[in-house]
C-alpha cells in the first residue's frame, strides 16, 4: 500500500475513534451514598466526567427515601438538578453500615421520587444497548429489575460494580465476604447469572486510600463539588477511629470511564449465601479487576475533580 493512502487511512480511523470516544456514554449510577464516604467521591467523579451522560442515579438499601435527600441535596449544590434521582428498594441486614451523612441529607427537603426498577427499566427501553449500569451498592434494584422484566434489563450494554473478594480480602488478607455482596448474596447471584455483561472491581483491586495531601488538595478548591465532599467527609470522619478514606467506589466509576484504569482479566464468579465471590473452573461469565492500579487511576481522577490545571503533578 502506498505510503500516502496508508496515512490517510490512518487519519481516518483515528479520526472515527476519536468521535466515538468523544460521545459521552450514558450510564444509571446505583448507590447506596450516606455510609461509607467512598459513594460520595465516586460521584464526583462521574459529575466531574464530560465522557458520561448521567442518566439518572438511583439509592440503594437501608434507607433509600434519606439517601435520594442526600442525593437531590449533592446535585442541587453543584447545579445538576437536571440529573433525575429515583428511590430505591428499603432493605436492610443486621450488619448494614451506618448512615453517618444523615444530617447533611436531612436538611435538604424531602419530594416524590420514581421508583429505581421503573425508571431502570424504562431508561433501557429509551436507550436498548446503550447504558452502562454503575453499581456502587448491594445489587437489590438491580437484581429486581431483572425479575421484573429480564428481556429489557438484558438490553444493559454492560454493568460495572464495585463488589466482591476474589483472591484477596480486607486489608490485603485471605478473600472474604465484601460488603455489597453480603448484604445481599441473592441479588448479587441473580445480578452475575443475568447474562449482561459483567465487569467487577473487587477488593483485590479497589483498596486505594486517599491519603491527606490529596484530600486538601480536594477539599481546599472551594468549588461547590469539593466543598460537598469536604462536608461529607467531615460528618463521616466524625464517626471513625480512622481518617483515611478507602476510594473502592470510585474505582468502577474510572473504569467506567476508561478500563485502562484497571484492565480486566475473564473469569467464573459464583455467590454463595454468605456472600462470598468464588472463582470456579468453567465459562467465564465476570471481566475481573485483579490488580489494583493507583497511578493510573489518580492521573484520571485527581484532573476531573481539581481542574486540569491542578492536578499535575501527581
């Protein structure tokens, strides 16, 4: 091939990936913000991100109806009013977090809200094939969904997760039940088995602390986002023998966005009923996270929530 129509070719497909890439990818982010702070910083990431179209975002477990407050409150205060928020399904466990953002969420007033399954299910019949589900909780909407109406829950171009223990535990130990699984093993079991496409950011590859130079560098932007996190993060230190947050969330959101961020390795998961995540022999059915990637994933979260022009260096 000569020399100038290689280049041209080139040029072309460059020029097609970029305009694929440059179309934001719409997603539903479900969460169960208000216990853990990692929620919180994940959305930030997604508000921050021009490469997602946020399509709605939907609260998961314990008490749903305070965390779409504390929803509605989070995108009143960065001017995102125009992103819906749906209430999910209230269920609890005896071991369920506790809601240490309640007061923040409490102040904002309370108003009618969809239900998560029938806005989920009617998004993906507006946009079949299109939206990437960000699950960021225990997996109780999603899974219902998919009983409701499993043909349209299967036109989900794909969902991503922070969930389970694959080779690794807490704290870098032996595997053990993670939170969002084990709150609710059958939703999970139902959620892997769904035959959508599955890609998982257990705790092998999420536990990235967000150590105190880089939280003021956060906290001291006085940008309505940061100053939200900043809040939030001060009423969930002020239950916590530990000031170090642990940003598992937010690495599903940077994955989301860009799985350079965590590159992904096939595998077969089961969910036992206590929660547990077990590889077995077998037809993959998860793309699996195993290793985590703390460069890679600061280089694309600090520049979104900072502005560009305050991230670098990392």
């Amino acid at each position: 091939m000569k020399p100038l129509l290689t280049l041209a070719l080139a040029l072309l497909l460059s020029t097609h990936l970029h305009a694929q890439t440059s179309v934001p990818q719409p997603v539903i982010i479900d969460t169960d913000v208000g216990d853990d702070i990692d929620d919180a910083f994940a959305l930030g990431l997604a508000l921050s991100s021009p490469d997602l179209k946020i399509l709605g975002i939907t609260s998961a477990w314990g008490n749903t109806q305070l965390r779409a407050r504390l929803l509605d409150r989070l995108l009143s205060e960065t001017g995102r009013t125009d992103i819906p928020v749906a209430v999910g399904i209230e269920a609890h466990h005896k071991n369920e977090g506790a809601f240490s953002q309640a007061r923040w969420a409490e102040r904002q007033p309370a108003r009618p809200h969809p239900q998560s399954v029938d806005f989920l299910l009617q998004q993906i019949k507006a946009h079949p094939n299109q939206i990437t589900l960000i699950g960021i909780g225990p997996l109780t909407n999603v899974a219902a969904s998919f009983e409701r109406d499993p043909a349209t829950f299967r036109k989900l171009k794909r969902i991503v997760i922070m969930g389970g223990s694959v080779r690794k535990g807490y704290g870098d130990k032996a595997p053990t039940p993670e939170y969002n699984i084990a709150m609710d093993p059958a939703a999970a079991g139902k959620v892997f088995s769904a035959g959508v496409p599955l890609y998982v950011m257990p705790l092998d590859s999420t536990q990235i602390a967000l150590d105190e130079p880089t939280r003021l560098r956060i906290f001291t932007q006085s940008k309505p986002l940061t100053d939200a996190l900043a809040l939030l993060y001060l009423q969930w230190s002020g239950t916590k023998t530990f000031k170090t947050p642990t940003l598992f969330d937010p690495v599903a959101v940077a994955y989301a966005i860009d799985p350079n961020t965590c590159p992904t390795t096939p595998l077969r998961l089961s969910v036992d009923t206590l929660g547990n995540t077990r590889e077995e022999a077998g037809t993959p059915n998860t793309f699996v996270c195993l290793t985590p990637h703390p460069t890679a994933f600061f280089q694309l979260y600090l520049p979104r929530l900072l502005g560009r022009s305050q991230a670098a260096p990392l």
